[in-house]
C-alpha cells in the first residue's frame, strides 16, 4: 500500500499584530487536523510581519528563544493535542546580540526535535536581512517525526543547490521551504526552482509564500504556494496568488524510493570531483 501523507501549508496575510497572527496559525492548524492532515508548516516569521523591508532596531524585540519562547512552546502543546508534525518558523534570539531566521520542528507528540538556521542571508532592497540575522550555524539537520523524515530550508536559501542537496543525502522525504518572496522580484522563479530542487534530490518540496503587502514596504507577496513532488509536478493545484488559504494535499512518500531508484542520480554523483566547488 502507498505510504500515503497527509500534509498541509499555510499562506496568509500579516493581521497587523502578533497575537492576532499567532491565532490565526493556530486556527489554521486545527482546520488542517480537521481535514486530516497529519504535518502543517507555515510561512516565514509567520507571527510577524516580514519587517525585513525595512531596518530598525524597534524589531528586534519580536525575537524569542528557541525553543523556550512562547511561540514554540504554545505550538508544541498544541501538536501534542492535534497528534500533528509542526514547522515554526521563527525570529529567533539566542542571547545579546545573536539572532537567527530560524524554524523549530516538532513532533506529533509535542516533542521539540531541533531548529534549522537559515544559511543565506539576503542583503538587498526590501530584503534587509543582514542588519537582523546571523548566518546559520547547524548544517542542514534532517528531523525523523512521526510521518516521516522532515527537513526545512528558508526563503533565500532556495537559490543555492548546496543546502537542497545535502538535504537529499540526509534522507529527507519531505522538505518545507518557508518563504517571503515579492511579485516583481522573482515570481518567475517560483515554479521553477523549487518543483527542479524536487527533481534533483528526488523529494517533495512544500513551497510557502506569504500574500499581500505590509505596512513596511511595497513588497507583494503573492501565495502561489504549493507542493512539489520528487518528479517535480505540483500536487493537485497551487494556492491563491492573492488570498490567504490553507492548502493540505496527500503525498505518497514510497514515490521518493520509486524515484531514487529510477532516476539514479544519488548513485551517479561525483563527490570526488566536487573539490572545486568548496575551494575559496
């Protein structure tokens, strides 16, 4: 029988305050459970806004501990009382002066099983990440949860084939990719990077953009988010590009094997000739 999962996404709109967001997260994942699915992720610094339009000091104080913050132990009791894998992506302080974009996984039992820490850090107009975030410091960590085993990338990091690959050699069934990406920035990128990172590494991708603008600039984030299977075709249809919605769609992870094993590009790899491309 199909080893089949029942995952679910979320894109929404920033509702002007934390608390607000933190509820609308929550009654997102208790529609998801609803309906079955059995592991949600949501978008990135999804209690927030995505204030890295902008760069002011006054933000800093949306940053918590991970994972004794409230936001991850909130979620935490709550994927113990729903039975649900949760990706939490969030503004994370480590202590003075130290602060990460980061997302926490637990487990369906309410376990906090481990943070990643995004690796690139974007440094550009309406993507200030730099003068907020330090550079992720623990690899790329695949987590073994109650559906599967799970890993995360964020946002800018999609760009980069390294982080997606290693990924893929860690044995990830599933990786979420939380994202705010604009409209006119790379929106023809969007169904093309992460549905060719699928095929590459021979996984599912759950692709999530947040919708709308926000107050701190004229970035417009347009949904659009998905997942893609491990031969890169989108399962069932992608989100709206300009309305908040919950997307929870059935992923057949025996179709990874199936893949992996006709399309042997773990087998043909050529780690002895990628010297060059780590050398500074």
């Amino acid at each position: 029988m199909p080893q089949l999962v029942r995952a679910a996404l979320v894109q929404t709109e920033w509702t002007g305050d934390t608390a607000s967001m933190t509820d609308a997260h929550e009654g997102y994942a208790r529609q998801a459970a609803a309906q079955g699915a059995r592991v949600i992720g949501f978008q990135e610094i999804f209690t927030g806004p995505y204030f890295c339009q902008v760069q002011q000091d006054e933000h800093f104080a949306l940053a918590e501990e991970v994972p004794d913050g409230p936001t991850v132990t909130r979620f935490s009791a709550l994927a113990r009382e729903l039975g649900m894998v949760m990706v939490l992506p969030v503004f994370e302080r480590e202590g003075p002066g130290w602060f990460y974009n980061t997302a926490a996984v637990i487990d369906a039992d309410g376990t906090y099983l481990g943070k990643y820490r995004k690796h690139h850090i974007p440094q550009v107009k309406g993507f200030w990440e730099k003068y907020y975030f330090r550079p992720g410091n623990l690899g790329w960590p695949v987590f073994d949860t109650a559906v599967g085993r799970i890993g995360v990338y964020i946002c800018y990091d999609r760009h980069f084939p390294e982080g997606w690959r290693a990924l893929g050699l860690a044995g990830a069934q599933l990786v979420y990719n939380p994202s705010a990406t604009s409209r006119g920035l790379s929106a023809h990128l969007w169904k093309l990077e992460q549905p060719a990172a699928a095929v590459a590494n021979l996984y599912y991708v759950a692709a999530i953009n947040r919708v709308g603008t926000e107050e701190y600039g004229d970035n417009d984030f347009y949904g659009t988010s998905y997942f893609a299977d491990p031969r890169g075709a989108i399962v069932g249809e992608a989100a709206s590009d300009r309305k908040p919605e919950l997307l929870v769609r059935d992923l057949d992870f025996d179709l990874v094997e199936q893949a992996r094993t006709q399309w042997a590009f773990y087998r043909d790899r050529r780690p002895d000739a990628y010297g060059p491309l780590t050398e500074a």
